[in-house]
C-alpha cells in the first residue's frame, strides 16, 4: 500500500505503508544511530515525535523483547528507508512490522531519507503527516500541520505509581520522567536498591523516604512545560541529598536553577555524538536524543559551571554545580546498545553517595 510523508513547507515523500494503517501528525526527527533501533522505538523520550533512521536499511537483526528500553513503542511513527523483511538473528523474536503493528504505530519505507534529513537539517524540525490516502489536498493540511505541538508528554509516559528494584546498598530514588530501563539497571548493577517514582512526585516525598541519592531520568518534550516539576527540583536541590540528572533531568535542573533552555534547530539524536569532559579533558562518543539545550550565557556562575562540551557544535553537555553534590549531563551514559564510554559517570555519582559497599 502507497504511504505520503508530508512535510509543513510542501515537501511530498512518497513510500510504502509499514505498520499500522492510520493516518498521523507528528514532528518528524532523525536519528544517526546505525544499530539499537529497538532502543530507539522503546525510548519515552520519543513521546510526540516521529523518528526517520538515516541508517538505510533497518530491522536486519530483528526484535528481541530484552533489548527493549520500557514496555511499548513511544513514537508517533517511523520512517526508514527499507525495511529488512526477514531479519537473521538467533536472539530475534519478532520483526519491526509485527511490533508497529501490534502496538498501533504507522510508518513509511521506501523513500530517500537521506534527502529527508537534509531538510531536516537545513530548515530545522518541522512537522508532517504520515498518511495513506492518496488523494488528500496537501494545501489544506498544511495549517494543520504548522499548529501542531506535542504537549502533556511526560504525563503520558511516566509510571504510574512507585515501584523498587530491590538491591542491598545505596538506596536511590528515581524520578521518571520517561527514563530508560537502563538507567535503573546501571545503578542496580552497581548494588543499589531503585525506587522509582512518577514524575509528579513532591519533594517531601522523595525527602521522606531518605534516599541516599536521587536520580533525575531522561523525557520528552519542552522542559520549560514541566512547571510544577521544575518547582518540586528547586526543594531537592536545597537539600544536601546527592543527585546525577541525565537529558531532560538536566535541563530541568538547570531551569530550576534559574538557567534558560532553547529548542535547538534539529537536535542532536543518535549513538555518535562527542563529547568533552571539561575536568578532565577526555572525549566521549556518546549516545544522545534531545531537541532543546541549556543556553549557557544563562547559567549564574555562583550556581553551576559547565562540565560537558558537545565538540560538534560547543552546545551545552552537562553540568556542575558548586558547593552542591549534583552534575547533570545532557547526554546517555546509559546508552545501549552503546557507545558505553561514558558509564563511569554512575561510579561517580556513587561516590558522591558515599562508594559502593559492595565493590
């Protein structure tokens, strides 16, 4: 069945449906990653967007449930240019087109993605319109197409009550704003007990339970949106509770801190992007997916320094803040399937809680 992509400013891309048959409006963004598209379509920061793969041939290896970052696909839709229909791997379990289907997700394939992103790139994210019906009137959809905005993300990925990975050392407690699985199973790797709470929790409650650390996940959306979030992180940060803040955590933070964020013109969204530690001096490639950054002419000196460097573009990667035992970082320590360079950044934030018992 023939699939249109139609973007805001005119452009038509013409396809072959895959997935679900329903017609969407969505922000289209790229992702440069050339493995790890199961983590991709599992990953809640991808709530409100749909994802083209700029890697030209996708789903090869399959889908192996274990890989999976949450319980479901998040994004709106997906965009390859083709699509493996029998993927060869022993560990595979389903195909991409199994998964798109069953959990109500379209997608178009066949079309030069490559050409897509450098739109992308050049105009900046937009929005378009996955479709399948072939005499729609582009002129009429296009005002449509330019109101739309994803809002009210985090609210629809987050968990919905509090839940524990047990563990015998650090207790830390995790704020899910869309976070990852494998944020919370880095710290239980390294022997702590998670607790993992919905993003709408107040502070008393996290202060209550007396964590000693707290985890600040990755999510969706404008994080100037998370208002009574962003005022929940001003109470935890007056505390002297240890606390490492990964993507919209950090931008959260910085925000709560009195910094300002940006929407960025296409974002940085794939498992190659470096990176600077500015102690050190070393360079991480590192796995990244966001669409707003930290403005760092914003950022009060007496609060917090810049500790990361994107070496692309200079953006802001992290931060840390003085006289405080908190960094954010803008980035994926966690990444899987990789780049795994900058996992160390947990056994500091262990550190920071007092070491690991158990190493």
């Amino acid at each position: 069945m023939k699939a249109f992509l139609i973007l805001e400013d005119g452009t038509v891309f013409e396809g072959t449906s895959i997935g679900a048959d329903k017609e969407v409006i969505s922000e289209i963004v790229f992702n440069t990653s050339m493995t790890g598209y199961l983590e991709v379509l599992t990953d809640p920061s991808y709530a409100g967007q749909a994802v083209t793969m700029t890697y030209p041939l996708i789903g090869n290896y399959g889908i192996c449930k274990a890989d999976m970052e949450s319980l479901k696909i998040w994004p709106d839709a997906y965009i390859v240019r083709e699509l493996s229909r029998i993927p060869s791997n022993f560990r595979s379990e389903a195909t991409i087109q199994d998964m798109l289907k069953l959990y109500d997700i379209p997608g178009i394939a066949g079309i030069d993605t490559r050409a897509l992103t450098k739109i992308l790139r050049e105009k900046g994210t937009m929005n378009g319109m996955i479709t399948t019906n072939e005499n729609i009137n582009v002129d009429e959809i296009i005002p449509k197409l330019k109101e739309y905005s994803p809002r009210g993300v985090v609210a629809k990925v987050t968990c919905e009550e509090k839940k524990v990975l047990e563990g015998n050392g650090k207790k830390v407690a995790l704020l899910d704003f869309g976070a990852k699985n494998n944020i919370a199973r880095s710290l239980n790797e390294r022997g702590c007990e998670v607790t993992i709470y919905p993003a709408f929790t107040s502070a008393e409650e996290i202060i209550e339970s007396n964590p000693d650390g707290i985890m600040l996940s990755n999510g969706p959306g404008d994080p100037k949106e998370c208002v009574s979030i962003i005022e929940e992180l001003k109470k935890l940060y007056n505390t002297e509770i240890p606390i490492f803040a990964i993507c919209l955590g950090h931008q959260l933070m910085a925000l709560a801190t009195g910094a300002d964020t940006h929407k960025m013109k296409y974002g940085h969204r794939g498992g190659n992007h470096p990176v600077k530690d500015l102690k050190t001096g070393r360079v991480y490639i590192s796995s990244q997916n966001h669409g707003y950054v930290v403005d760092e002419n914003t950022i009060n000196s007496d609060i917090a320094e810049v500790g990361f460097i994107n070496v692309n573009d200079n953006t802001v990667e992290g931060l840390r803040y003085k006289n405080k035992n908190i960094f954010t970082v803008q980035f994926h320590p966690e990444a899987c399937p990789g780049p795994k360079d900058s996992g160390l950044l947990f056994d500091e934030f262990m550190n920071m809680m007092g070491g690991n018992k158990n190493a």
